[in-house]
C-alpha cells in the first residue's frame, strides 16, 4: 500500500510539473487574456484614446458605448516582453 501510494504522489507530481511548464510556455508565446476587468454596471465612464493618430482623448457617458468599451475589453490579451509599436 505505501509503495503505490509513493508511485501515485510521485506521478501526480510529475503530471503537474509538465502541466504547469505547457501552461507557462503558451502564456508567454500567446499572451493571457486579461482578468478582473469590471462589470457594465461598475462603469461610469470610457475613455478612449489613440496617441500616434491624435493626442486627444474621448469621453463616453451613455449605456450603449460604456457596453461596447466593456465588451471590447474582453478582447485585450497581456503578452510579456512584448514591445509597444510606438
């Protein structure tokens, strides 16, 4: 019984290893999608701004853009030491 139960944590470990190292590979090749973005009805404003076309930045106060900046946001991924663009 102790024997199988050694080989049995000692897999489990090696399973977890080997899974933890697939999982840092593709977040650092892929990116991760961002998490704890805040819900619609947390926002009371969105602010958008693109600083290589115009240095202004746009204000959003009513429900169907708010919706929309929230439902975008979903689409951002965290790609480490990736560089900007700028």
């Amino acid at each position: 019984m102790n024997i199988n139960f050694k080989k049995i944590i000692s897999r489990s470990i090696y399973f977890l290893s080997i899974l933890a190292a697939v999982f840092l590979l593709s977040v650092l090749m892929n990116g991760m999608w961002l998490v704890g973005l805040p819900k619609e009805e947390d926002v009371e404003r969105a602010e958008i701004s693109y600083q290589s076309l115009s240095g202004e930045i746009k204000s959003f106060n009513d429900e169907r853009n708010i919706e929309l900046a929230v439902s975008l946001s979903n689409f951002l991924k965290y790609v480490p030491f990736k560089s900007t663009d700028a």
